[in-house]
C-alpha cells in the first residue's frame, strides 16, 4: 500500500489550492486578452488599408482548431478549479476536511486537472515545433531533436494519467508529490522545458539570420534610400521573451516538484495558462507572408534559383524600381540628368508595413 507524502507541512494542500486558482484566474485574464489579438490575425485580413474578414479559403484551420482547444481547455480549468475549491471548503461535511477531498486522487476534477495540463501543453508544444518547422522550410531534420523530445514527454503524459487512474492509497488520499505520482510529473516537465528552450532557441536564430540578411540587402541599396525599423526583431524579441517566459514557468514547475513542495499546484496552474499566451504570441506575430519571406531565404542560402519576377506580392525583400524618362536633348552646352527612384516593400498582414515613396536627384552641370 503506498502511503500518501506531503513534506510541505509549512505550505499545506489546502493553502496551494486556494493560490493555484488564484493563480490561474489572474494569468487567464492576461490569456482573454492576447486572444482577442490572436482572433484578430485568425479571422481578420487588412486589404488596401481596410480590415475585412477573411473567406473561407483564406482562415488556417489548423491553427484555429488549435486556437479553440486551447480555449476551452484554459476556460473549463479555471472553472472546475473554482468548483473544486467550493466543494472542498464549503459542501464537504466528512471526515478530514477540506484536505481529505483535495487529496482524494480518484475524484473526477482531479484527473481532469490532470489531463488539462498535460493535453494543452502537449497542443501547444506541437504548434511551437510546427512554427519551427515552417520557418526552417518544411526540413525534418532541424525538427528531429525537438520531436523526439516530444514524443517522450507524451509517453510521461501517457504513464502519469495511467498511475493517476490506477493507484490505491487506502482511502485515495494522496497528493501529486507522492512516491509514485511526482517522477512522471517530475520528467514530464523536466522533458518540457528542454523541448521548449531547444525549439525557441532554433526559431530565434532563425529569424535572427533572415533579417541579418536583411540588413546586408538595405546596405547594398543606394545611400539616399530611407532607414527602415527592422521589422523581423520585433518578431525575435516577442518569441524569445514569451518562450522564456514560458520555459521558466515550466522549469521552476520541475524544481518545486522535485523538492516535494505544494507549490507545484499553483505553478502549475499558471503554466496552463501560460501555454495559451505563448501560443497566442506566436500567431500573432506570424502571417502567411512571413513564411514566404523564411521559404524565400531558406532557397538563397541552398543555393537554388529564386523568383525574382512577378508580382509584388511574391517578393520578400526590398527592392529598388527605376523609372524611365524620355532621353535628354542632345546638347553638349547643358546636361540635364533627373533620376527617380521608387522604393517599394511589401505590406504584411500584421500592420508592419512602408508605404512606397519616391525620391528624385536633378543635376545640372555646365561643360
């Protein structure tokens, strides 16, 4: 019989739950908000300066079936935390407390909780590697490590439900740092965090070499061409601090887990909520026309044959258009040179954009 463990007495199970929905209430409001700007780029396109809803053809299901999971998932936990609370603090009349129905392992909120947790980190890592996939052009190999990771932590996500479901301490009392529960939650999040800050790391360093060529394009255009914000480091800047964030939440779950302290419920409360935050961020600063932009530089660097024809709306970078004038009188006494030059870049999707602008040079020399 496997006896239940809690070496917390200073921070007790009751106290951690109470501050794990608090937690989690707090971070999902901050969680409702990066969803309104994440429908915002799923639903909605700017077309001419104007915004309009995208058609049908035009919506990425993949990422709003994504986007709705997460959603639901965030909503339904925060609820049934809250519904947990209320029948542990105010409807149970038994033996033992609040704290006997808090560490009642068989009780149906607290496998729920579980599989919440595991189900949207699992969703939300999968989407994190996928953007990584797309920004890399569709190459496996980059990805290989980060998936093989992941399929580990499913495996752990797999196995702690099983324990979850099947273990028996007398009466059911046992809390998530038990013997026989905390190593799977405790490689679960270890596995996590080493999934996230690899796959993070690879996406910065990514963006951070586009727009490092980038930058060489605008040196080797004509001097007299306006400086531009470099837009991709707005990008690499939003992904490193929300992976950051993100992996921190999740590495300090892994510590409090090991150490045997009731911390892990409101940590990991707010690691739920986290994972849809993250996952909002990064949608919301990636357009179909970035992934153009990463399949663009992906062909340069191997060496293949890219269009540079077409319309504009093809083209990755800045470019330079001259504008033919009718051909100067022939006359050796007065030279008149007048140079126009148009400089063009491409409107993205999220409001990042130049309007194109014209400069002119006029020159007149006496011989």
């Amino acid at each position: 019989m496997i006896a239940s463990r809690d070496d917390s007495a200073s921070f007790p199970i009751t106290e951690a739950q109470i501050l794990g929905n608090y937690c989690e209430t707090l971070t999902y409001g901050m969680y409702l908000v990066t969803c309104c700007f994440c429908a915002q780029s799923l639903f909605w396109i700017q077309v001419g300066g104007v915004q309009r809803l995208r058609r049908s053809g035009e919506i990425r299901w993949f990422l709003v079936s994504v986007f709705w999971f997460i959603f639901a998932v965030n909503t339904f936990d925060d609820i049934i935390g809250l519904v947990h609370n209320l029948a542990a603090f105010v409807k149970y009349k038994g033996s033992g407390g609040a704290k006997e129905e808090l560490t009642n392992i068989h009780d149906w909120i607290n496998i729920v909780r579980s599989f919440d947790q595991t189900a949207n980190m699992i969703v939300g890592d999968f989407v994190l590697i996928y953007r990584c996939f797309v920004v890399y052009n569709r190459r496996w190999p980059v990805v290989v490590p980060s998936f093989i990771l992941y399929l580990t932590g499913i495996a752990m996500a797999i196995k702690l439900m099983h324990v979850e479901i099947t273990t028996t301490a007398g009466n059911g009392a046992i809390t998530l740092n038990s013997n026989v529960i905390k190593p799977w939650w405790s490689a679960f999040f270890a596995i996590t965090a080493a999934q996230n800050v690899l796959t993070t790391s690879l996406l910065v360093w990514r963006i951070w070499r586009v727009e490092h060529q980038n930058v060489m394009f605008r040196g080797r255009t004509a001097s007299f061409t306006p400086v531009q914000q470099p837009r991709l480091r707005k990008v690499i800047r939003v992904v490193a601090e929300s992976g950051l964030a993100y992996s921190t939440l999740v590495f300090l779950t892994f510590v409090v887990s090991v150490c045997n302290s009731n911390a892990l419920y409101p940590l990991s409360d707010a690691t739920l909520q986290a994972t849809g935050i993250t996952f909002n961020v990064i949608i919301i600063r990636s357009t179909p026309r970035r992934d153009e932009q990463f399949s663009t530089f992906d062909n340069t660097e191997r060496g293949t044959v890219t269009n540079s024809e077409g319309p504009p709306s093809r083209r990755a970078f800045s470019g330079l258009q001259f504008v033919s004038h009718p051909p100067a009188a022939q006359n050796t006494n007065n030279l008149d040179i007048s140079i126009t030059v148009k400089s063009e870049t491409d409107r993205h999707e999220d409001g990042d954009s130049w309007r194109p602008e014209t400069y002119s040079m006029k020159d007149v020399g006496a011989v």
